[in-house]
C-alpha cells in the first residue's frame, strides 16, 4: 500500500512540474512568450507601430538567426504576423540584422 501512496506522490509532482512549465508559455529562439506578445503589435497590420523598449529588449537577447528561420514559414500569417515587418525588426531596434534575413 506503500508504494501506491509514493507512485501517486511522485505522478502528483510531475503533474504539477509540468503545469508550471506550461505556465511559463513558449520559448523560441531565445525569445518568450512575454517577448513575442511585446512585438506583436509591430509585425501586424493593418497599422503596426514602433517597436516598444520592451519588444527590443526581447530582441536583443533572441537568436536572429534563428527566428530568421522562421521567415517563410507558412504559420507566420497564422498567428498575425506579417514576415516582412518581423524581418526588420531588429533594424528598428537599432541592431544589425543577420545577413541571410
């Protein structure tokens, strides 16, 4: 009886771990989620605007080459984002874009 009080312990703590890795929501690239939502105003139209302190900040500790892989993907429009706006990002950030973006 022991050892089932353990086994549903143990399978509590890995519920739980993986809700709170959840919670933390999705990192790409060196970018989180916090990141993405802070940029997202500037790579969707109709009327993007300036990227904010905060979307920079993001973009400076991101992977560029990394996210660069992501230009054509076909998922991009699904969440909103408009490829061409997110490729000059990091120029309105003041940074120097990869060579291959």
């Amino acid at each position: 009886m022991e050892g089932k009080w353990v086994a549903l312990h143990l399978m509590m703590i890995v519920l739980m771990a993986s809700t709170l890795n959840v919670s933390k929501g999705l990192s790409i690239c060196n970018m989180n989620e916090d990141g993405f939502n802070a940029c997202k105003p500037s790579v969707t139209e109709p009327n993007p605007i300036d990227p904010s302190p905060k979307c920079c900040e993001a973009i400076t500790g991101a992977d560029l080459n990394c996210l660069c892989s992501y230009k054509n993907s076909p998922q991009l429009p699904l969440f909103g984002i408009d490829p061409i706006l997110a490729t000059s990002l990091p120029a309105k950030c003041n940074l120097t874009p990869p060579s291959n973006c």
